[in-house]
C-alpha cells in the first residue's frame, strides 16, 4: 500500500515539476546558454531586479536594505519565516516545504509551484550538458526509507510518473546492492544522481566484484554531501561514464555545477551567488534567489564553504567560480582552548578504499575516526595532520563498520561534535 502511494505521489510531483511552466522555464535556459553572454548577463539584471521590488512587500525587506552581503541568516528564517512572505495567509497555489536538519532544526519554507517547476528545469538543464535528454531513465540515490517489495533485498521502487529508479540510502549492504545492479540494467538507466557517501559504496562493490553494467551511461552526478576529487575519480573508475556535482539547496538561492574540466561553474538560472570571505581563500556562499515569489530570500547566508576561487576555465561554459565545496560552516572540531577549526576535509585524503568516512571528537583532544569496512588509514599521518590543525596533541582510535549513522534525510556527516 505505501509502495503505490509513493507512486502515485511521484506521479503527482512529476505534473508539477514537469508541466508548462517547467518546459517554458527549460526552453528558456537553453536559449541563455546558447546564445550572446551579453543577453544572459542582462537577464540575470532583470531577474534580480524585479524579485528585488517584489521583496520590498516582504516586512524583513521593507527598508530595502537587503543589497547588504550575507544580511539573511538562517536562524532569523528558522524563527521569523514570517518576516520574509510578501503577503499574509496561505493561498492554493503556495507549496511549504521542509530542509532536513543536517545541521539542526530544519527550516520551514514557503514557495509555490513554478518555483518548484524552474528548480527542476534548471536540474534537466544541468544534465543536458552532458547528453541527457528530457525523459532519459534515471537512478536517484536518496535519503527516504523505501517499504522493502516483496522478495526484495534492497530497499528500492521504480516511479514511472518520473521515469526514475529511486533507491534508498539506508540500505547499503552487498546483497542489496547487487539487487540495485541489476534494477539499474532491467531499467535502462541513463544518468545517477545520488549522496557521496551511498554512491561511494555502489562504487567499490562494482570494483571489488569486477562487475561491468550494461548500460548506456551517461552521466553520475553527486549532491548534497561534499566529496573530494579522489572520490570523484573512484565512481568515474567505477560507472565508467562521467562524473559531476550539482550544487543547491531547498531554499533554491543559487545552483553550481562541475564542468567536465572540474570547475565549478555558478548555473546562472536559479539565482546570484555571492562569496563572503573568511580566511585562508574560504568563502561562505551567499545566494540570491530569483523565483521564490512567496518568500523570497535575498543575501541569505547558505552555511557552506567554497574554496579555490576560479574566475576562468577553458571549457567554454560561463561564470566560473571555484574549485570545491568543502563542507559547512558548523562543520568544525574544538581545541582545548575553546578555538573552533575548520576546513577539515583536507584529512581525509589519508583514507583510501573507504566510501564512507567519518570523523567524531568525543572530548576535548579524543577523536575517533569511523570506516567502512575494507577502509586504510594513515593513522600516523591523518593524527599528525589533526594534531597540526588543532595546535595540540590528540587521541585517535579507528573504528571500522558496516553502517553509518545517518540524518534524517540519510546523509553521512563526515565532522561530528559530541561535546
């Protein structure tokens, strides 16, 4: 029974994201892409302008001074989402939706389906760079508990209303993922979307078992968790086909993309980025969204982290911008001092034949480092790097395991503080 509500649920999200608005929406990224830099730039002036006058309806943006970078700060949005609608009550065609907590207290959002329509646009633009077509088969790796089918091992459904394959994150044992293996041939998939950390796992069970898939296989794009350009390498070794990061959040601020000579590029469709400096080339990504008519969220500090600012590549697409995402702000360990340290995903280059990793500090200098099965470290090197960033000597004790404590949204965070 719930396996035929999620399908019809599919089905019902698949008007709304796939309608006339979202192929108006589409036809008109395509143009933009397609045609004179100058006209794009314009568009995205005239965008920012006209969601910047309807704002001003907004309480939070009545002064119109919001042009003030990384002003709108998620706690203020947690508390006061009211502050930020353009006009009081609920009307049909308005959408709330949820973030997932990964950092805390999820976030309670307003936007309506054309909004909904043009984030999905901007995600088929996106695979269309890389040969996929609108309606092309795909497989989503995500963070919803899927009800197990009969006789089935995995925990997967296919949604025929949105033409995808959709497997659940939670489980990643080998006889579930030969199950999905096998799924992902019968269905012909052509493009993965999926976490890092699930994906990672596919990866190297396909590696360890030597399996080639029969497929036409165009594209593995990852989202939602960082990942290194090691792990990059390890699903395009894998897939054999390429391998992308499609950057965005709930909040539908901004959108980046991984260009095939590994820059990441500000999409240019779904609103303006901003990078915020902190130290040592870190910049916080702050985004200007374009569409949300009913809550728009302007100068909003997103909590991620870019690094390796880039303002050219040679791959012809427009407005580069960086390098990585290299986690969040939060996304930090204490010294014995009190001082926060971040920037912590350089360490982790010390691990190999590991999907998921995961460090935690238990107390003031105690860590332990989590696995996954089949996972090498360093300890040596990966404790001295840890004791270098954080100015002391530390504890360090490797765990490996089969299963990874997930978010409710079924994401690996790869820092956790339990103090």
């Amino acid at each position: 029974m719930k396996r035929t509500a999620l399908k019809i649920g599919a089905a019902v999200l698949s008007a709304t994201r796939q309608g006339a608005d979202f192929r108006k929406r589409l036809e008109i990224f395509r143009s933009l892409f397609q045609g004179d830099p100058a006209r794009f730039d314009e568009w995205r002036l005239r965008r920012r302008q006209e969601i910047e006058l309807l704002a001003r309806s907004a309480p939070y943006y009545g002064k119109g001074e919001f042009l003030t970078v990384g002003q709108v700060d998620k706690s203020v949005v947690r508390s006061r989402p009211d502050l930020f609608m353009v006009r009081k009550g609920i009307w049909p065609s308005v959408v709330k939706t949820k973030t997932s907590g990964t950092t805390g207290v999820g976030l309670t959002l307003y936007t309506d389906r054309e909004a909904i329509a043009t984030q999905a646009a901007a995600w088929w633009l996106f695979r269309s760079f890389f040969g996929i077509e609108l309606g092309d088969r795909g497989m989503v790796v995500g963070g919803r508990r899927i009800p197990r089918g009969s006789g089935c091992l995995g925990d997967w459904i296919v949604l025929p209303g949105l033409r995808q394959l959709y497997v659940s994150s939670f489980n990643m044992s080998a006889n579930a993922i030969d199950e999905y293996l096998t799924a992902m041939e019968r269905y012909g998939v052509r493009w993965v979307h999926g976490y890092p950390s699930a994906l990672l796992v596919i990866a190297e069970h396909i590696l360890r078992k030597n399996v080639r898939l029969n497929l036409d296989l165009r594209l593995v794009s990852t989202g939602s968790e960082t990942i290194s350009s090691a792990g990059r390498e390890l699903l395009k070794e894998a897939f054999r086909c390429e391998v992308s990061e499609f950057y965005g959040q709930v909040e539908n601020v901004c959108a980046m993309w991984r260009c095939p000579r590994g820059t990441l590029h500000d999409l240019g469709v779904i609103g303006d980025i901003t990078l915020d400096p902190r130290d040592d080339e870190l910049f916080e990504i702050v985004g200007s969204g374009y569409w949300n008519s009913v809550m728009p969220l302007l100068g909003y500090r997103t909590g991620d982290i870019l690094t390796g600012r880039v303002d050219n590549c040679g791959c012809g697409f427009p407005y580069p911008i960086g390098l990585e995402i290299e986690g969040r702000v939060d996304d930090y360990v204490l010294n014995s001092k009190g001082t926060r340290v971040g920037r912590l995903a350089r360490i982790f280059t010390h691990v190999r034949n590991c999907g998921e990793a995961q460090l935690v500090q238990i107390g003031l200098k105690r860590f332990v480092l989590n696995l996954g099965r089949g996972g090498v470290v360093d300890k040596t090197e990966f404790q001295r790097d840890l004791q270098n960033m954080l100015g002391e000597e530390v504890e360090l004790t490797v765990v490996h395991q089969d299963e990874f404590v997930r978010t409710k949204g079924g994401k690996v965070k790869s820092v956790v503080r339990e103090i």
